[in-house]
C-alpha cells in the first residue's frame, strides 16, 4: 500500500472547511447548504451536491491512480470533521467500490480501478501546455469536439502529438459546461517515429529543431547519429527515445537518417513538407518497373468489349498548367433532338490489376499530393501523364458514364461501361472560356450546348437543396527557381462550373445505377458500393455561427425547413463583401467533413441521396474502387465484401486529410515567403479574419496572406480578449477590434520555418465598445466566474467548449511553438 502524500489538485478541495494549505475559504453556497435543516433545502439541490462531491472523491482516486488510500486518510484529505460530513463521504466510497470505480483492497484501503473510465483516443497536442485526446469512434472519423479530452502536458506520460493513448477521463462535474479533463495511463502506439526539421551541429552533438508545430522540444543527436549533416540544413530524423513517461519534460533522442538539403531552398522544404507529413517524395524501383513494363499499344482485345466511340467529337477541358487529363466529354446531337452526352473516364483500373506492385502502391498513397510547384502523383509518370491520361489526338481506354439529355437537361437515358475514345481538342479553362466569350473559336457550339445544359443541371440542383459554397483558393506565379513572384486569387468562370456539372452528374448517376441493380439480389441484399458522404451540420455549431453571423449584420435562418435556401441567401447577402472569404471559410467549418464509405448515408451539401467518386482515378484511389464495384455489378457479381472496402474507405479518407494538410502547408509557406519579399514600409489592406487572446489576424485583400497583430504591440492601451464576441477592447479608451473589421497594415516579421508572420498595425476604423456592449461582456464573465480551472484553461487557449463558437482563428487558434 502506498500512503504517500497524495497531489494536491483541484479536486482536493470538496466538503472541507479550508483549503490545501490550511488556509481558511469561502465554501460555496451549495457547500453551506449542508450544514441546514433538510427543510429548507429542496432534495434535488441535495442529490446535485451529492453527485458533486462523488464525482470529486473519483477524481481524486483517478489523479492518484498510483497510491492507495484508508478512509480516514480521504476525510483527512478532504478535511472533513462534521460528524455527518464523515457518514455522506462513507456512503459515498461505499457507491464507487460497489460500482467498480475504485477497488478496495486487501488491507482495507481504497484505490482507482487502472480500467475504470479509460479510454482510447489519439493525441492532438495543441499547444506547449495541454493537449487533447481525440476519443476513437467506430467510423475513424474525429467525432464532436466537445467530447475532446483536455490533458496538461504535465500529465501526458510520455505521449507527443499524434500517438495512440489509453486515457483516464476525470469523472469531474463541478462545472457541467467545462472541457472532460484526463491523463494519460500508457501510449499504445506511436504515432510518428520519423520527425522532419533544421539542424543546429555542435561539436560533440547535434539538436533538430521539428518543423512540426506540435512538437515542443529539439531532438538531441549524438555525434556517431548526425549522418554527415552540415549545420542549417533539412533533416529526416528517426525518434530513437521518446520523452520518459514518468517525466513532464519531453526530450526526445534521434538518429539523421536523409539529408533534405540546406534550408530555405524550394526543393528542400519542399520535400520537408512532404516527409513531415509522411508522404512518398519517390517511386519504389519494382513499381516504376512494372509500370515500364505495361504495353503502350492498344490491342485489338482490349477493343473487343468496349463501345467504340473513336468517331464522336471529344475533347477535355482541364487548368492550363494540367499534365495528368482523367476526364472528357463528348457531344452529338440525336434525331429526335437530344443531345447524347459523354463523361468519359481514364480507365485506369485496366492497367493497374489487383495483387500488383503497382495497386500495392496506389492503395498506399490513396491520392496524388498538389502542392504549390509539383504534383506527387499516386501513380508513376508514365500512367499518371501517359498511359492513363486523355491527351489529344491519341485513341485512350475510358469507362464512360454516357447519358441522353433533353434540351432541358432531362435524363431521358443512361448507360455505363468501358469505352475506347479519340480527344479531338485539349482546352484551358481559359482558353474555352474565351471561346464562349467572344462567340468564336474551336468547337464554338458544342462549348455553348454544354454550357446551357450545365446552367439547367446547376439550377435543378440548388432546387433541390444543394449549398453553393464558393471559397477562394489561391494561385502562385514562381520562377524557375519556385520563387513566388505573385500570389492571386483562382477565378471560377463558366467552363470550370461546366465541367464540375457533369462530374458531378456522372459521380451521382453511378452511385444511383449500382444502387438499382441491388434489387436482383436474392434476399435484397444491398450492392456494396464506395460512397462519397457528407452528413448535415451539428444544430449547435449551426447556432453558434448564425450568432455570430447576426453579431456582424447578417441573417442565417437555421430554423428554416429548407436549411440549404437560408444558407444560400446568406452566401448571396455577403458576396462582395470585405469579411465574405472568412465567413465562407466559418460556412464551410460549420458543416461535417465529407469522407468515404459503404454506408449510404447521401451528400448534404450537393443534396444528393446517393453520390460516389468516379471520375478521377488517376488520382484518387476511391475512383478505382468505384471502378471495379461498378464492372463486378455490370457482371452481375454478388455484392462485394463490405468490411474491407470500408477499411479502404477510412485509410482513402486518412490519406485525403493528410495530403490536404500538406498542401495547405505549401501554400502557407509560400505566402510567407512571398511576403518576406516586400518592402518594409509598403501597406497592405486588411480585414480581421480571427481574434484571439494574444492578438488578431489579418488577411489582406489582394493575396489572402494572413498574419497576426500580437496584442504586445497595441501599445495604445490594454485590451481585453472578449471570446464570445470575438473582438478585444481596450480598457482606458474602450477602442475596439472585431472579427470582420478593415485595417491596413504592414509587415513586421516573416518566420519561414514556422511559416508564419507578424503585422504591424498602420490604421484601422475600430469603433470604440458601448455601455451596453461592456454590459454584455460583463455578464459574459460573471457567468463564467467561480471555477478557476475553467478560466485558467481559457486564458492557456483551451476553452471549456473547443467548438462552442465558429471563431476560426480565435477561440480555438493554436499557439506558438512555445521553444524553450
């Protein structure tokens, strides 16, 4: 039995008369209620603080997991002397062993059960003081945040970012609204052994400092480890000891496995984003060699069960700087005044077969990766450009989703299967775009005819409930060496629309076609097919940005039977407007996540019943799967096993998050790097896009580069950070800075390596905060007041509710590296 002094937390501190220290406290009013007659307090308020005070007793076993405890030495703890006090707290260790919480011992002490309330879940560390604990769920997907568990860093146990943990939910409802607190019982598996970063080499050893943010400290490197690096440049490094789980300190050990290449060169940090991301920078050998191996030329087999329709006019209509062309389309009018139109898809599952190095390798990457200056495909060149793409004026295997269309955009007829087409014309965007413009050019007619009926396939989809989500991406202008010289908004005209039309048409049509063909099944069993869903909104999070929409002026009508008509309106009611990006962005953060699956659960925001991904295989593994379902049913196989398609799903889906994830880090550091070229005193329009306790952040107009103003430079006053209002306000002057507001500023600081920057605030138009706004915020906090582990976690940046508000880049903003 181990009776050392227990610690001393926040749970230490129920039913006493003083404090840990011996200092004498105010009890709180439920606390004083006890000592009254049972008649003057109502029952219920009784089983509340009872529940209080269990729920406290189990925290404290859970923070002490490695000690156990007499019952006197818990009412010594707990400071209890009143005799009645003395019998509620038997009664209730009495509850917990007869519940299984905790464990009562051979000797007659008492100790938390190592498996009571623990759970899995993967660590998300945030930030250099707490973390939290994403809790599993069954589909492999983040669930609500609200079920995230906080855990100080001091209680991580050896765990870093990324790593599979057993964790102990502290059963702690004093505040029914603060974050589930835990600690770590034991990591079950890393999640990383590879980090990526810059070297600093001294004499006798070595440090790398992680590009990664989520990881605190260098990693220290032996002189026989340090793999021939130089000082400055990029490293692989692999984690040879991880921090010591009964250690706050988080040291790691590694060995230099890959020299990356001097940093701040394009191709080193690069491929660094690529390796801190785990993404493939080459092709194994075997792989490029059994794609070397695939015949070029089209046999008269590969012909014979295909529909020919080499003589219809074709052509694809892709970016300018496009290499890989998964889709076409073509065009032919009928007799009877149709339009017969074909969405004609690389068949890519052709040449890569089931059981092949090459399938091998597809599955494992799941997607091809863009970032700012490259492309790393999924599939080796020769597929990806070659085989596989539908370049002009080359005969190409296609699977093909080929329907007859009204002049109204009706579906009168569909069919699928494997093709064989010849594209007459590769298009730009661009190029086709001004072809319908100026009414002249190359396959004038057959452009305008598709625009038309893509206009009409557009308007009966936005009828039936379909969200127009349109966020800005950005476009970069690099030199041959990858230096941004320009960084500007993508354009969205008619022809990218066109296109994205008939994709979506044909993704939908399959999806509906496989689905129908479930019906000659015996028994009714449903085809398993691989579905692109998308579920509705969380209510809450819903109401939350609609408050905070209305705060701004505008109106979002969450209430509306038809959700998708208030959100249009919305969307129509900000365009133009300075604070629009950002408010798209907060829209579209609102909304669940769509991924893969056999379920088939519909598309919310397409307001599809059922919708797949088909059209481009090239580059997404899911459209392979798809391709091969879709063939077996047209075979008329049996439906396919559902449990490894769906553990195909889920790793398409993890693999889709992380290359998103790396291409936002290369456009981010190159918007850095781009800034980092201008002029020191050169002034930039702005808009505040977040607020957070130390500072705002701003997005200027013209690039959408996004820095922060830190709260230290304001030297006007000291503000305050208003969370729920998103804004701060200064404390003499009431000057205030909301979310949405113009500013105009300048660059102070630029850190590639973090690929972040600092502003300097030129001017603004700040208001100054009312009466009534001080009031608000007033209340705000006096409602919050009474729990300084609520508000202690708050100003840390680990508020009680994570996603309570739709403030992108405020309440939940990720700090600093927090080096030390």
């Amino acid at each position: 039995m181990k009776n050392g002094k227990p610690k001393q937390d926040k749970y230490s501190k129920a039913g006493s008369a003083k404090s840990g220290t011996g200092q004498p406290h105010t009890a709180r009013p439920r606390e004083k209620g006890i000592e009254k007659s049972a008649k003057t307090r109502p029952i219920q308020q009784a089983d509340s603080f009872l529940d209080e005070m269990k729920n406290d007793l189990m925290a404290f076993f859970q923070v002490n997991d490695d000690q156990s405890f007499t019952q006197q030495q818990v009412l010594d703890h707990f400071d209890t002397g009143d005799r009645r006090m003395k019998l509620i707290m038997h009664g209730l260790i009495g509850e917990l062993t007869d519940e299984g919480s905790i464990i009562r011992q051979a000797d007659g002490s008492y100790r938390a059960d190592a498996d009571a309330n623990i759970i899995e879940g993967v660590v998300d560390h945030v930030n250099s003081r707490f973390a939290f604990v994403i809790p599993t769920t069954a589909s492999g997907i983040r669930g609500d945040r609200n079920n995230d568990i906080w855990v100080s860093t001091d209680d991580l146990a050896g765990a870093v970012d990324g790593d599979r943990v057993r964790v102990v939910r502290f059963n702690d409802s004093g505040n029914r609204s603060r974050r589930v607190e835990g600690k770590i019982a034991n990591v079950i598996e890393r999640g990383r052994t590879e980090l990526v970063g810059r070297i600093e080499v001294w004499p006798t050893y070595g440090f790398v400092v992680p590009d990664s943010k989520k990881i605190y400290d260098d990693i220290f490197i032996p002189k026989e480890k340090l793999g021939g690096a130089s000082d400055g440049e990029k490293v692989i490094v692999r984690l040879t000891k991880f921090p010591d789980p009964k250690s706050n300190k988080q040291r790691f050990e590694g060995e230099v496995i890959t020299v990356l290449g001097v940093a701040g060169q394009n191709n080193t940090e690069m491929h660094a984003i690529l390796a801190e991301f785990g993404l493939p920078i080459h092709f194994p050998a075997d792989v490029e060699q059994e794609a070397d191996a695939i015949p070029t030329k089209i046999l008269a087999k590969d012909l014979a069960k295909r529909r020919d329709m080499r003589e219809v006019t074709t052509f694809t209509i892709d970016p300018v700087d496009a290499k890989d062309f998964d889709d076409a389309l073509s065009v032919q009018l009928l007799d009877n005044g149709n339009y017969e139109i074909g969405i004609h898809i690389a068949d890519v599952t052709h040449y890569v077969l089931p059981g092949t190095k090459l399938e091998e390798e597809a599955y494992k990457r799941a997607t091809s990766v863009y970032l700012v200056d490259r492309v790393v495909p999924m599939l080796p060149e020769k597929l990806s450009n070659g085989l596989c793409s539908l370049r002009p004026n080359e005969d190409k295997l296609t699977f093909s989703a080929v329907f007859e269309l009204t002049p109204e955009a009706k579906i009168v007829n569909e069919w699928f299967g494997r093709t064989a087409i010849h594209s007459n014309r590769r298009f730009a965007y661009e190029e086709a775009q001004d072809i319908l413009n100026n009414n002249s050019g190359d396959y004038l007619e057959e452009l305008r005819l598709l625009n038309e009926l893509a206009y009409k396939l557009r308007d009966e989809r936005f009828k039936n409930g379909a969200i127009n989500f349109e966020t800005v991406e950005v476009r970069f202008r690099l030199d041959e060496n990858g230096v941004p010289l320009g960084v500007y908004p993508k354009i969205r005209q008619d022809t990218n629309k066109l296109i994205e039309e008939f994709m979506l048409l044909a993704n939908k049509r399959v999806a509906e076609f496989v689905h129908s063909l479930s019906k000659r099944n015996k028994n009714g069993e449903e085809n398993t097919m691989v579905y692109r869903v998308h579920e509705g909104p969380d209510d809450e999070k819903l109401r939350s940005f609609s408050e905070f929409a209305r705060k701004l002026g505008y109106k979002l009508n969450v209430d509306d039977e038809q959700l998708s008509k208030s959100m249009n309106r919305f969307m129509a009611s900000i365009e133009g407007k300075p604070e629009a990006g950002m408010l798209q962005k907060l829209a579209v953060r609102t909304m669940s996540k769509a991924r893969y699956s056999t379920e088939d659960l519909g598309h919310f925001g397409l307001a599809f019943r059922r919708y797949s991904h088909f059209t481009s295989p090239i580059r997404r593994y899911p459209d392979m799967m798809a391709h091969r379902l879709l063939q077996h049913y047209l075979d008329k196989g049996k439906p396919a096993d559902r449990d490894e398609y769906e553990d195909k799903c889920r790793h398409s889906s993890e693999r889709e998050k992380m290359a998103a994830e790396a291409e936002r880090a290369s456009i981010k550091y190159k918007q850095v790097e781009f800034m980092s070229r201008m002029a020191p005193d050169q002034v930039f329009e702005g808009v505040i896009s977040g607020v957070t306790e130390f500072g705002f952040f701003v997005e200027i107009t013209e690039n959408n580069c996004e820095g922060l103003v830190r709260m230290q430079d304001l030297t006007d006053d000291y503000y305050d950070f208003d969370k729920d209002n998103y804004r701060i306000i200064g404390q003499r002057h009431k000057k205030m800075y909301t979310f949405g507001d113009a500013v105009v500023v300048s660059l102070k600081e630029t850190n590639l390596a973090r690929r972040s920057m600092d502003f300097k605030l030129v001017s603004d138009k700040a208001g100054r905060a009312t009466d009534s706004d001080l009031e608000q915020r007033s209340n705000t906090r006096s409602s919050r007041s009474g729990n300084s582990r609520t508000a202690s976690s708050s100003r840390s940046g680990g508020s009680s509710k994570r996603s309570e508000g739709p403030a992108a880049k405020g309440e939940n903003r990720r700090g600093g590296r927090g080096r030390r």
